[in-house]
C-alpha cells in the first residue's frame, strides 16, 4: 500500500470540535422553523454519516429522507399513541412533568430521516461474539450526523417514542430492516446551552467522578 500524507490537527481544530460537540443539542418541535434545508446541506450531513465506523466495515445503514407531511403524519400517530402508553409508566409527579414535555418535532421540522440497520447474510468481521455491533455502528453513523448539522447551524433531535414496526409498514421498509433512530432536523430560533430536560430539572448531570472507574469495580 502506498503511504498517504498523514493530517494532523491545530489545536485550534481540536477545540472547534470540542466546541461543536459541547454545543449540540437535542432539537424538538418548539424550536424548528420552517425553513427549507439546502440540499447541499442535507448531502453534507449524510455524507458524515457514510464516513462513521463500523463493524468490519459493513456499513449496514440504509437512510430514508422524508418531507411529505403525510408520511409525517402518519408517524407521528405512532408517536402519540407510544407517549400515552409512556406517560403511564411514570408515577405521580413524574408523570405531571412528563406530559408537559414536548418530545418530539416530526411535524414542525421539515426533514425528517429513518435510519435503519440493515443486517448483513452471513458472518460480520468483529460481529460474530457481540451481534448489537451492527446496529453500534448505525448509531455512530447517526452522531456524525448530530455533529454534522449542528456544524451548519442545524438542530436535529431523536425521537423514539414510537412503534418500529409502525414506522417500517408507514415506510414500506423491507422485513430485514430494523429502525434505529428516527431524525428530525431543522433550523431552529435557538439552540440551548445545556440539555432542555437537565434545565427543566428532569435529570441532572453526572459527574466525571461517577461514571469513570479505575482499572475495576470494587
Ligand atoms: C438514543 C436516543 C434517543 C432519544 N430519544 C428521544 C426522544 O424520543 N425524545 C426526545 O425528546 N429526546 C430524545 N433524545 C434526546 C435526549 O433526551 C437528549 O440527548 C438528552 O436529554 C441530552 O440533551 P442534549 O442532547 O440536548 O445534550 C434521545 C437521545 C438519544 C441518544
């Protein structure tokens, strides 16, 4: 194989993605705007999430652009269905908040985008002992997309409060297929600072300390 310049980064450019990461928020529909999306834009976000890793690189993703209101509609019936069902599984004062929160924008946000793992016949490289691994990496393709749009000052939030199998017939996805994340992008009239539900009080943030163990559990 033939050796290729190598690029290496400024630290400024470390920074920058630093910043985009620190910076990328989840989206929902109180914050889309109507605008059209370029297609160059939309070419650009899907190209990121082409360049994301995956098990023995089998680039199992398969991405369904979806602008018709129709289609929309039809998904976010299973949305508000799923969310009645959701809202019963938290109790008193849970529940109260959780009704209030707004959970989605697949109406308000005039992209939205299916992402489906599409499993490989036959063995994976790297797959055989973990078979999660595929759809890891259809998951990585969909951060990349994240960081992408927020790059071009476009917000995007996930929405899984819905049936998969809903979401496949309303898209005629073959039986192969399995949803993994449902996208709404969108420019919006703002981005948050911090996570909505960490500053609607929902959760709060963990710190460094509670999630990094050294060497072994005790
Ligand atoms: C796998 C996944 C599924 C998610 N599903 C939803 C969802 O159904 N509705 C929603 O409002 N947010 C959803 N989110 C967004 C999270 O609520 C959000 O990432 C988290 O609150 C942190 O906020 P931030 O992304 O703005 O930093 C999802 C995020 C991930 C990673």
């Amino acid at each position: 194989m033939k050796e290729q310049p190598q690029r290496t980064f400024t630290s400024q450019e470390q920074q920058l993605l630093e910043e985009i990461m620190m910076h990328r928020r989840d989206v929902r529909g109180n914050h889309f705007l109507d605008t059209p999306i370029p297609e160059e834009a939309i070419d650009t976000i899907i190209k990121s999430a082409l360049v994301a890793p995956s098990v023995g690189f089998s680039q199992p993703w398969e991405f369904v652009l979806i602008r018709d209101q129709k289609t929309k509609q039809a998904v976010k019936a299973t949305f508000s269905e799923e969310t009645e069902r959701a809202a019963l599984q938290f109790a008193d004062q849970k529940q109260k908040e959780y009704i209030k929160l707004k959970l989605e924008g697949i109406l308000e946000a005039p992209l939205n985008i299916a992402v489906f793992y599409k499993p490989k016949e036959g063995p994976v490289l790297g797959q055989t002992s973990m078979p999660n691994m595929g759809k890891y990496s259809v998951v990585c393709a969909i951060q990349n997309m994240w960081l992408m749009a927020r790059s071009l000052n476009i917000g995007m939030g996930w929405v899984s409060i819905l049936d998969p199998e809903k979401v496949k017939k309303v898209l005629r996805a073959p039986k192969e297929n399995q949803l993994v994340g449902y996208l709404c992008f969108g420019y919006t009239d703002m981005f948050y600072n911090q996570p909505e539900l960490e500053l609607r009080k929902w959760d709060r943030k963990k710190l460094q300390k509670e999630v990094v163990i050294q060497e072994r559990y005790i």
